[in-house]
C-alpha cells in the first residue's frame, strides 16, 4: 500500500513545535455551547427529510443541538459544527461525525442536519460539520478540516458529557469517501494540518460509508458503467485532487482511500445499492476487499434498488438505518 510522508528537517521541526504551543493555547477546550430543543418548525422538517416510517416532530422532543460551534479556524476563515445531543445523558455517549456528500464541494452544516437529529435520537452524539472544499480548495484541505472536526470533539467531549474514545462517521457519497478516509488515515501525519487542537487524536472507532468512491484511478480510467460521464467525472473531482487526471499520477493516489489501509484502521460498513449510476458499485466492495482483513469488524451490505440516494431510498434506507445503528452500538459500545 502507499503511504505518503513528507521529509524531515530540524528547522521545520522546530517551527512545528512553536506554531503547536500557539494552536494549543488557540484552541483549547472551550466552555460548552448553549444547547436548546429543536423548534417545532424546524423538528416537522426534519422528519420529514429523514423520510423514515414512524418519524415525526415528536421523535426529536427528547434532542438538543449546539449551533455554529467553531472547531478550526484558517486566518479570518472560521469553521463550524452544529452538535446534537441527547437531552439526557446520564452517562458519557459516543458521537458520530455527520459528514455531508455533495460532489466535494464546499459544505455547510444545513444539508445533512436530519441525519445528524436523527441519531442524536437514537442515542448518539452527532456533530454535522461544515468544510472546505471545491472551487476554491483541494482534497487537503478537506481532509484537514474532517480530522480537525474529530480532534475538537475529543478535546471538548467533557463539556458535553461524550467519550472520546468512542467516535464513529457516517457520510453519503463523497462524505463516504471522507468517512473511510478518517477510518484509514490515523497515521498519516501530513492529513492532520493545523486545525487545532493537535495533541487530540483524529483516529475515528468506526465508520458507515454509504455510496462512496475510495480508489479515483480505477474509477476513472475507463469509467466503467459511467462511460458516458466521463470526462465531466474527471473534471470536477480533478479540481478536487488539484491536477488532472492520470493513471500515474501520485496525487490522485494520495486522495484515494485504498492507499492507506493498514492494520491499525477503523472497521467501515459500507453500504451500496445495484443500480447506482453516479458511484459504481465495485467501488465499495473493492474497498471492503481491501480493508476487511486488516479491520475484519467490517461490513458489506448491497441492496438491489434504491440508486445513489440511499438516505432516502423507501424501504432501503430504514434497513440501511438499522444496520448503521447496530454497527455503531457495537463498534462504539
């Protein structure tokens, strides 16, 4: 497998240490976020995203959520999660990172907020995160700001009564990418930037992958079932890389998931459907191929129907729903 790492100087070392005891005084645990209920507006809403039987406004009466928490900060560029929680919790709980898909573009915290409700009604801490992301920043930046996310959960889960050692993901499409590349980078010290809060961990228990692409070159070298799409595939995830496209081009491998499985990773469920015309298919079991021997808690679940949107695909999606649940509650028991 690669593995990708940058050269050591003693100079950069020490610069290192210096901007680590500056970052650490910047983003040192905070004092927690007032949290309150959901409006009964926005609750209707999100039930009905969630587009689940049997969920309405009332399932999340029992939630609270924390808005616009600044996790990392780049210069005059702040960013946020929104934190949703169980309204009582009498013992610390585990928290699933919510990570939005969306073709890698640039995120915000709102498109994914169902989700995020969803499992806080289920027991979990859930932290939806915005991030960066195409037209204006590359697959680095993106991966700093998902580990940065991770590590401010941890330095910060005393406040808000969440065990650190207890973190999963969960992310649709290019947030599948994003969840498996947490599940298999923890020590790729180049992927950590300078988000904050450096002595935390980023390494994620467990993640849920749903529709995801993990290995860009075989997915774009003939294009498979999506012949038709692609050069227009190659263009909006090349702007996401930084380069174009090449069979032997070393930063698309850096921004493949499949080079970086070791024995140390996470376990993932990934989760696809036959008949996806947007990920294909093989994508998830290669990736399952690669990693379940190294992380062998992890699964493979494949439906037949439901396209690429399984988060609302009837009846696939409250199976989907019931496998993630499990496969958290185990991972992050």
């Amino acid at each position: 497998m690669f593995r990708f790492t940058r050269p050591s100087r003693l100079l950069a070392l020490a610069a290192a240490a210096t901007m680590v005891s500056l970052t650490t005084a910047l983003h040192a645990a905070s004092p927690a976020a007032a949290l309150a209920p959901l409006p009964a507006k926005q609750a209707a809403t999100y039930a009905k995203d969630t587009a689940l039987p049997g969920v309405n406004a009332d399932t999340f009466a029992s939630i609270v959520v924390a808005r616009g928490i600044e996790y990392a900060r780049y210069g005059d560029r702040a960013l946020v999660l929104d934190l949703y929680l169980p309204a009582e919790r009498t013992k610390a709980v585990p928290c699933v990172m919510v990570i939005a898909g969306g073709g890698f573009l640039a995120q915000d915290t709102k498109r994914f907020a169902a989700t995020a409700a969803y499992l806080a009604s289920r027991g979990f801490a859930a932290a939806c995160i915005a991030y960066r992301g195409t037209p204006d920043d590359t697959f680095i930046a993106t991966i700093h700001d998902t580990k940065a996310a991770v590590r401010w959960v941890r330095a910060n889960a005393a406040a808000y009564n969440i065990a650190p050692a207890r973190i999963g993901a969960i992310g649709q499409s290019a947030g599948a990418h994003l969840v498996t590349m947490l599940a298999v980078s923890g020590d790729v010290a180049e992927f950590e930037g300078k988000g904050g809060n450096p002595t935390q961990s980023s390494r994620i228990q467990a993640g849920v992958s749903l529709a995801g692409v993990f290995d860009f070159i075989s997915r774009l070298k003939d294009g498979g079932h999506e012949k038709h799409a692609l050069a227009e595939k190659r263009k909006t995830n090349g702007a996401w890389v930084g380069v174009p496209f090449s069979e032997t081009s070393e930063e698309w491998k850096r921004a493949s998931t499949t080079s970086y499985v070791t024995k140390d990773d996470a376990p993932v469920l990934f989760v696809h459907c036959h008949g996806d015309v947007v990920a294909p298919l093989p994508q998830s079991e290669q990736m399952y191929a690669a990693l379940k021997p190294f992380a062998p808690h992890s699964k493979l679940i494949l439906y037949d129907g439901g396209g690429h949107g399984i988060l609302r695909a009837k009846g696939i999606n409250v199976k989907m729903w019931e496998e993630a649940i499990a496969f958290f509650q185990a991972e992050l028991k």
